[in-house]
C-alpha cells in the first residue's frame, strides 16, 4: 500500500533515511559532454529581489507582483547557459548540481565536485523503493524526479559541513545542551542567492517503436476539474483520466484527436502535441538507454516517495526515446521562509489562474508551464477562507491520505486529497534533522519559528535535501 502521509510520509522516510538513503543507487543518464559550468540566473530577472520588496507584496496580497516575480525567475533560469551537451546549448538550471554531487560527491573526495564537470542527469533512488511494489501498478513509466542546488547553495552546504550528518548531529546536541529556544534551533540560513530545484521527466517513445501507439506516447495531464478518485485514492497521475498524444516524428496534424492507451482504458480520445511543447531532450547513446531502463526496472514501484520513476505500463527505455520535462519545483533564499514556486507543463498553459501574469520574457518551449506560488504559508486564502494552497500535481497530488487526528471534540478522517490542498511552505518549514515525527496534517495555516514540534531537531533552513542526503561522518 502506497499512502503514507503528507510530512508524515517524509517523515516516515526520514526514519529510513540514514540507513538507506545514504546507499541512494546512482546513474547518469548521459556523460560524454564538454565542461559543464554552473551559472547563476543572470542580471535582469528581477533576481535576487528585496526581501522587504516581496514582503510588501506578501503582506498586500498582490498576487500580480508575486506572480511576476517567479515568472521572471523561471524567465532567468531557463536563459541559455555557456555549456552544452550534445552539441546543444543548455539552460543555465541543467548547470547546476546534482543532489548527489553537493552531498555524496563531496563526502567521498572530501573536495568540492571536480572543476571540470561533465553533463550527467543524476538520479537518487532512495533504496528502500527497490522492495515495494505499488498496489497501483506494477511497472510504471518514466518520471524521473531530482534535486538540484545552484553554486551559492551548493558552496555553502560544502563551506559548512552541512552534507554531513556529524555536523547536524553536533548541531543538535548543543541545543540540547545549552536549551536552546526552538527558534533558534536552526542551522545558518543560506546566502540570499540561494536556489534550489526539483524536477520530474517523462519518457516519450520514439515513433518508430512498436511501443509507441501508432508512433504516439499518451502523456496524462492534470485538469484542476477532475473529481476526486473513487474508493479513496490519491489523485496521482496513474489516475487521471485526460491524456494528450505526444508525437515526435510529426506524424499527425497538431490539435488533432487521435485514440490512445491513458491510464489503462484503450480508446482515449487524446490531442496530439509535438515535442516542440516540451523541453526535451533524447536518449541517444547505449549508456542513456542502459541507465534509463535500469532506473525504469529498479522504481518499477516506487510510489510513496517523492523521488518516482514510474510509467505507462510495459514501456522500456530504447535509444532514440525521448525524455521531456513535466514538472519543476522551485525555491529562492530571496526571503527568509524562502520563496516557493513551482512550475507543470500543461496543454492549456495560458488559462487562468496558473497561466496568469506570465511575463514576455519567458520564451519557446518555457510557455508551456502553468505556475502557482507559496510565498506565505497563509495568503491569499482561498474562497472557503482556508489557508493558501499551492501544489504541483505531478509531485504533491498523492501526498494522502492524512492520518485521522482530532482537534478539540472535532475529529477528521484521513484525506487522500491532501496534497491537493497543500502548502509548500508549511511543509517545508518542518525541515528537520533528524526525521521529524509530525503529528499535524498538511497545510493547516501558519507555522511560527517557536513551532514546538521541532523542540528536539536541528531546523535546516526549509531544506529537505538536507534531511534525506546528508551523509555519514567519515570513518564512523
Ligand atoms: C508534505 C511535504 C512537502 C510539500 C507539501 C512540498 N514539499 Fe518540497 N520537498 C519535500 C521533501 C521531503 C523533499 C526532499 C526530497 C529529496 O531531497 O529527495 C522536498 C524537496 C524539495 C525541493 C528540493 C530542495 C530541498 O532540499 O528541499 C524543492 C525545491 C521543493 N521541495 C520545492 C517545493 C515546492 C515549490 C512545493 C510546493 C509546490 C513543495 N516543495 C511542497 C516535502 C514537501
């Protein structure tokens, strides 16, 4: 059964974390590429903004200037970058580091990564999805899901021994000893320019495959309208019912209706799209197609975490395949509860609300993306009066169900829409070594500094990569 909880599935991974996320498996997807140097959004984004500018429009609910803001970062970090790979010029986000490059590369060579750095998708694979089996779908295709820091973040983590467990561990054990207030519990906040990201991929067939339908891949896309799922599922991507057609080789007539395989049910009236709606890059050398179907076999299951690589049933990875990015999260030091956006590719991504204010700046492909913001755990609230919800449909629909809890003589059952309802930040905020065990469900407003939960851990500045790949201290 995949349905661990919210935070509460974090922290349940983050129970396993120290043991198993330490042996994370870990392939490139691709390596053989000029020097790859990392760079930072340039001049011009609006990046880094004031922080009491942002509050301002935090705190007068401008959900124009907000919204401007993180169109004009995604604007930023998908400017061409200097490297290339494949002969391809790269956006300036595929420079920055892996997961495993600021934590596991480090912790190895005790030096920072290598000035010379080849272009390598590194994918982390907590171990402990090797032996689950999602109750959903037995193999499922292909998202593939990681982290990834830019140099100031990077650079600090490595300045402060951070990607060390021992120094969260020592951290901690001083607060304990000199009673530290909560609020204080907490690791250096990262410089203002620090950014970092989450990613999900999806594998598209090259048409020519008899896995392809009719040279076409159904991709399932997230509508705001779908009902809920019936017999409490979680609203995941394996069961929403609209697909469009990807068609690489331009076989049929873009916006046409053709039939194809979503989710299981055969016949699926489908929009065919071409990969020019994507970002996209390709699978064009045995060793991407041999790590593909590698990642493809080990997280044939791995519903339960954040990190999936599941799939269309029975697709392998084959060369000439495509990856196309479905979905970003994106976070900036700019303020001190961070900024939160996050960015899916959507085949209506001008309707309002999450096509909303997008600037002229973002370019090509990068309009594809529909955009929602958490700058305040709080505000704006919604309709009902609840507090604001921001998720990403690819990486928070399925954060349910909730556990059952009760406040004052009110009960409520567990909810498998709770991602649906989810706050970036509220989550977030909770980030803590070692593995919080949290009693609360997702999203119930704000979280103050003082927040007593974590009266025990060491708060790592609203970064969970922290928690998940730090690793051990050399020789112990
Ligand atoms: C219920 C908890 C939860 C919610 C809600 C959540 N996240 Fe996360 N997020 C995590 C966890 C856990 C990780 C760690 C994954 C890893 O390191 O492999 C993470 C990782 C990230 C990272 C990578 C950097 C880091 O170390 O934290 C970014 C960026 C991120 N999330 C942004 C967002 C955005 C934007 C949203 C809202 C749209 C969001 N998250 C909602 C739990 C959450």
């Amino acid at each position: 059964m995949r349905h661990v909880s919210t935070v509460w599935r974090a922290g349940a991974f983050a129970v396993l974390a120290p043991t198993l996320l330490s042996s994370c498996l870990i392939r490139a997807l691709s390596s053989s590429s000029p020097t790859l140097v990392a760079q930072d959004i340039p001049a011009g984004f609006d990046f880094p903004a004031d922080e009491n500018v942002l509050l301002g429009h935090v705190y007068s609910e401008n959900r124009q200037a907000i919204r401007e803001h993180a169109w004009n970062i995604w604007a930023g970090l998908t400017q061409q970058s200097r490297s290339t790979h494949n002969g391809n010029p790269l956006p300036i986000w595929e420079t920055w580091y892996s997961a495993t490059e600021v934590f596991e590369h480090r912790y190895k060579t005790s030096t920072e990564p290598a000035p010379r750095r080849t272009f390598t998708r590194h994918l982390e694979i907590p171990k402990q999805s090797v032996h689950k089996t999602s109750s959903r779908n037995e193999i499922s295709a292909a998202v593939m899901s990681f982290v990834k820091l830019n140099q100031p973040a990077a650079q600090f983590i490595w300045d402060n021994n951070y990607y060390l467990r021992s120094a969260l561990d020592d951290l901690n054990a001083r607060f304990n000893e000199n009673h530290t207030p909560v609020e204080q519990r907490q690791i250096k906040p990262l410089p203002r320019t620090a950014v970092a990201l989450k990613i999900v991929f999806w594998l598209i067939k090259n048409s020519d495959s008899p896995q392809s339908e009719e040279g076409l891949t159904a991709l399932p896309y997230w509508d705001p309208n779908y009902p809920p799922p019936p017999d409490g599922q979680t609203p995941t991507h394996l069961t929403w019912p609209k697909c469009v057609a990807v068609d690489p080789a331009g076989r049929y007539p873009v916006g046409s209706k053709q039939q194809v395989t979503c989710n299981g049910r055969s016949g699926v009236e489908a929009e065919v799209v071409r990969l020019n709606h994507f970002y996209t890059s390709r699978l064009t050398t045995k060793e991407d197609v041999e790590n593909a179907r590698y990642f493809m076999t080990v997280l044939s299951g791995a519903g339960g975490e954040q990190e999936r690589f599941v799939t269309n049933q029975g697709r392998i990875p084959e060369l000439n395949d495509y990856i196309v990015l479905c979905a970003m999260h994106v976070t900036t030091k700019e303020m001190d509860n961070w900024t939160f956006q996050t960015f899916w590719w959507s085949p209506t991504p001008d309707a309002p609300p999450y096509g909303d204010f997008r600037t002229p700046n973002v370019t090509g492909v990068w309009r594809n993306y529909q955009m929602c913001t958490a700058y305040s755990m709080v505000t704006p609230r919604t309709p009902t009066g609840s507090p604001h919800i921001c998720f990403n449909p690819y990486l928070e629909t399925d954060l349910g169900p909730t556990k059952p809890y009760a406040v004052g003589s009110r009960s409520y059952p567990p909810d498998p829409m709770a991602g649906t309802r989810s706050n970036c930040m509220n989550c977030h905020m909770r980030a803590a070594w070692p593995a919080p065990t949290p009693t609360n469900p997702a999203n119930d407003g704000y979280i103050p500094p003082h927040y007593g939960g974590l009266a025990t851990y060491v708060k790592t500045d609203f970064l969970w990569s922290l928690v998940f790949h730090s690793q051990p201290q050399k020789g112990k």
